[in-house]
C-alpha cells in the first residue's frame, strides 16, 4: 500500500542534534518536501530533495535515496524555538499533489 | 507579499449545518490546493485548482463538499450538511505556476458538535 512513516515523537537537548527520519512507498515520486509546523500556524517549508544526496541548509539538512524509498531531515546546534512537528511529504505527481506521513514531534529540553 | 489567508480561523458548527470556508491565495498564484488534518491522522490531499478549473478533486470525501474558485482568485469550501467526522483542519496552500514549493495558509480549525 501507500504510507509514508515517520518517528511520532523525539526528544533532544538544546544544543544537540536529532535526525528524524521518513521511509515512504507512494503511487509517484516527483520529491519530497520537508516541512515544520508549530502548533495553530502553517506549515512552513524547510527542504527539497529530487536527486539522491544531501541538501544542506543552515541547521537543517535533508538527505534522499529514492531506491530505498527513505529520507531524513538533520537538525543540528538545536535551539528552543525548533521544537515544533515536522512534516515528510511526498509530491506524488507532475501537478504538486502531496502526500504526508503523521508527523514527528520534536520536544527540545533546555 | 502577502501569504496565504484563510478565514476564518476557528469555526464551530452544528451537525447538520452548513459551513463554508475561504482561502485567499497569494497573488498570481494559478495553483491553490486544499488539505484537510483530521484530528490524529495525517494531512491529506481535498483537490486543486489550476486558475478557476478543477485540476484534480480525487481526494474529496463525498457529495457533502463543495469547492469553487471564483475567477481563479479567492476559493471557497462549503460543506453541506456537516458531519461530526468533518472535523478538523482545513488548510489551503498556492503556487506559482511552474514551481515546486508551495506556501500554507495558518489553517481554518473546524469543529462540528
């Protein structure tokens, strides 16, 4: 079937680094997005990826590999203000339409 | 520019009434998609428009829901009758036409008692 999956909850110190990570089997695969949404707002977009490899951005980096259906979003020198859900979410077709997993809450204690 | 609107923000509702929700996208943006979060479960895909047609609504869940986009500007999202399970959050987003990325509106927050 279609899911994409996702850790529900993580934890971490402010300061550390967490590595959430998305597995995902889906009808089409034109990439996939990472997103963070704090409670009651948007969510906002954080990365991209369509070739297999690293983006890095900042603090966050997401990486790819399409032959095994996997990605993981890296948030490094975490800070207070991160903790926060975030979303993996696939396009699934030419015109934009995605598909998320449940999301993964990231808790950061002081 | 201004982001993605939706109002309103929290609505609270009858079963059985009627309710209708409205997105203004970003200007310029030909593509405005809908998603819904029930509560517990993930985002999912409701449909989108390409300017004011109806590109793709495989993710509409029955009759009770309608979408329109007047003139390819605004949107709007009625349900009628409402359902208890129509509860959650409705979120829009937009896109320039050609882009991969696309930006959310805050969400309206249905509830229906």
């Amino acid at each position: 079937g279609q899911n994409i999956d996702q850790p529900t909850e993580m934890t971490a110190t402010e300061g550390a680094i967490v590595q959430i990570n998305c597995t995902y089997q889906t009808s089409g695969f034109n990439g996939l997005f990472w997103y963070q949404q704090h409670a009651g707002e948007a969510p906002t977009f954080l990365s991209y990826n369509v070739l297999d490899g690293l983006e890095e951005k900042g603090r966050f980096s997401s990486f790819l590999s399409r032959s095994k259906g996997y990605s993981y979003l890296l948030l490094k020198e975490l800070q207070m203000k991160d903790s926060a859900s975030y979303l993996c979410a696939v396009r699934t077709d030419s015109w934009g339409k995605l598909q998320f997993g449940a999301g993964t809450q990231v808790v950061v204690t002081p | 520019e201004a982001g993605v609107t939706q109002f309103p923000s929290h609505s609270v509702i009858e079963k059985g009434q009627t309710v209708t929700l409205r997105c203004d996208p970003i200007s310029g943006h030909d593509n405005l998609y809908w998603y819904r979060r029930v509560m517990g479960k993930e985002i999912k895909f409701l449909l989108h428009f390409v300017k004011e047609s109806k590109q793709d609504e495989s993710g509409m869940p029955n009759n009770r829901f309608l979408a329109e986009r007047t003139g390819g500007t605004y949107s709007t999202l009625k349900v009628q009758p409402a359902e208890l399970e129509d509860s959650g959050v409705y979120f829009c987003a937009s896109s320039p036409q050609g882009s991969y990325g696309y930006t959310f509106g805050s969400g309206t927050r249905l509830t229906v008692v």
